[in-house]
C-alpha cells in the first residue's frame, strides 16, 4: 500500500514543486516524465506550458532591449 501512495503522490508533489517555482519566477522549469498515464501527461503538459513560457520571455526580453537601442 505504501509503495502504490509513493508512485501517486511523488509525481503530484513534483508537480506542485514545479508549479512554485515557476510561480516564484524560475521558467523553464522541468519534471520527470516516468509514465504515459494522465499524470505523464499533466507533466508533459506542464513541460511544454513552461518551456514555452520561459520562450516568451525571452523573447520579450529581446524585443524590449530592440526598443531600448
């Protein structure tokens, strides 16, 4: 029983680690993918949301100091 709680709940407390530290302004932000399940899933989502995000801040970053020069 305490193996099948740890395989469930470690992902979900990856992914709530995550969530903060993207929150907390680290983007770009990764967790491991171990399954193909709904929880692989909401982590690739999570991957790619943050890759993304961490994309347009560059970006933004890069058009800003354009305007600035």
């Amino acid at each position: 029983g305490a193996i099948l709680a740890n395989t469930i709940s470690r992902p979900v407390r990856e992914l709530t680690a995550a969530t903060k530290a993207v929150a907390g302004g680290e983007l770009g932000h990764q967790v491991p993918v171990r399954t193909q399940d709904e929880i692989g899933e909401l982590a690739q989502s999570f991957n790619q949301m943050s890759a993304d995000l961490a994309h347009s801040n560059q970006l933004r970053r890069q058009m800003t100091a354009d305007i600035a020069h």
